[in-house]
C-alpha cells in the first residue's frame, strides 16, 4: 500500500492524523458477560462512530474508532482485529475498498459492514467482497449489540466453553471465576486478561502482546495498565501466603502457572 507503519518504537503507535476522529480513553468497563474482542470501528460520523465505540466498549470490547478508509488499513496492519465494522462512505478509501483489502491481505477476522445505503445491490456486493454480516443505518444499538456478540461467538466457538486451570475456572458466557470452588468477582477486563493468559498456561506473555490483545490504542501512553490489572487480579485470586496462580518471570512478561493449586 505504500503505508507507513504505524509501529514505530515498541508498541508506540501515535494516531497517524488526529484530523480524522481521535481514539479517547475511557474507563470503568462495565461489562455485560460474554466474549470480549479487540474491534477496529471505521466511521466517520463523529456521533455515530462515538456511540457505537462507547456502547461496544461497555459490553468490555476494545475499540479503535478510524475516521478514513486507508488510515483504517494501517490500523489493522498494526493490531490483531478480532472485528472490523465499516462504514461504506468513507474519506480516503470506502468501506468495500478496505473489505477489498483487508481480505486480499489475509484479515481473517469478521468484518461487519455498516451504511445508509439498503439496497439489495450493496448487500450482495459487501458480502462478496468478503463481508461477514451487514447493518443498515438507521439502527438500533442493541441489534448491533447483539450482532457484534453473535459474530464474535464466531470468532472463537471454543471461546465460548469453560476454562480451567489448576483449581481455577473460567466460563467467558458468564464471566463467572471460581478459585478452588470460591466465586471471585472480576472485571469484564480483568477476565479478559486473566481468560487470555489462563487459555495458554505457562505460555509467557509480554506486556506488549497484552496490551494488543486486549487494550486499544488509547492506552499506550499508561505504561503500567498490565501491571495495574495483574495486581488487581492477584489480590482476587490469590489467597494470602500462598504462591500467586500468575506468576511475573522478571525482564519478560506473565504467565498462569498450570501447577498452583489448593493441594500445593
Ligand atoms: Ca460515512
């Protein structure tokens, strides 16, 4: 494409043109159970595109709102998408263009196109361009709500079924964690952490690779937000005196350690 990368120096990835909508950071997810996915929006529609991104990042999604179809295309050459939704009109590129794209560059995750235009015609062209579902505008955000749930149930099937490790369990339908039988009470982004790492025990993961899988841009500049959230996480999981279930492994990163358990 003839793109500048977006990654420059480590995860640094300064919005390429604030002149199009700015991501924001937001905080206090609230989180309303299930599957939480990272989520490029590209609308440009500053109220349109703000609702959704704020509506989405309430259920526990992390959004990067893109207001140009070619900056969008950087985006998603820089940040493991789970969904892309796009607007069809669009500065710089269209929403078909960047579904061209996306697709003829391997993007394999959902794409869901969303536009003014209901015509038959435009339905059939975004799905053979290799849409996955299709809203049209006006819509109700609860329809998007639930489209965007049903397309990330697709995302990962095996997402949807319980997790354990050690004496700890997961169910991503419900948020509910259990430790050694005690229900604990997390974060819709806390269980997002603890759901990633407890998904590949003893695998490492840099802070890097947490905060692509799970943070939007937005939160680049607060360097210890992984750090914040493992500490949150230990003090819920862990009970005093024993070894922490996630263990630090200095210099690298964090992993869930698949042989702590109430026995030992
Ligand atoms: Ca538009």
């Amino acid at each position: 494409m003839g793109l500048e990368p977006l990654r420059v120096l480590g995860r640094a990835a300064p919005h390429p043109d604030r002149s199009t909508i700015s991501t924001r950071t937001i905080r206090g997810y609230r989180g309303s159970g299930g599957l939480q996915l990272r989520v490029l929006l590209v609308e440009d529609e500053v109220g349109i595109g703000e609702g959704v991104r704020l509506a989405l990042m309430n259920d526990g999604h992390a959004v990067d709102l893109v207001g140009n179809g070619l900056e969008a295309l950087r985006w998603a050459e820089s940040y493991p998408y789970e969904l892309a939704i796009l607007d069809v009109v669009l500065p710089g590129l269209d929403g078909f263009g960047v579904c061209d794209h996306l697709r003829s560059s391997g993007f394999q995750s959902p794409i869901l196109i969303l536009t003014a235009l209901d015509g038959v015609d435009d339905r059939v062209a975004g799905l053979d361009r290799g849409a996955d579902d299709y809203l049209a505008k006006p819509f109700a955000m609860a329809e998007l709500r639930a489209r965007v749930r049903a397309l990330g149930r697709r995302v990962g099937p095996d997402r949807a079924a319980l997790i354990r490790v050690a004496d700890l369990e997961l169910d991503p339908a419900t948020l509910g964690t259990t430790r050694a039988g005690r229900a604990i009470k997390l974060t819709a982004r806390e269980f997002a952490l603890l759901e990633l790492l407890a998904r590949h025990p003893g695998q490492l993961f840099n802070q890097d690779r947490l905060l692509d899988a799970l943070w939007s841009a937005d939160f680049v500049a607060e360097s210890n937000i992984v750090e914040v959230y493992i500490h949150s996480l230990r003090r819920k999981l862990d009970e005093r005196g024993r070894e922490s279930l996630i263990e630090t492994v200095r210099g690298y990163g964090y992993r869930v350690r698949a042989d702590v358990g109430a026995g030992g």
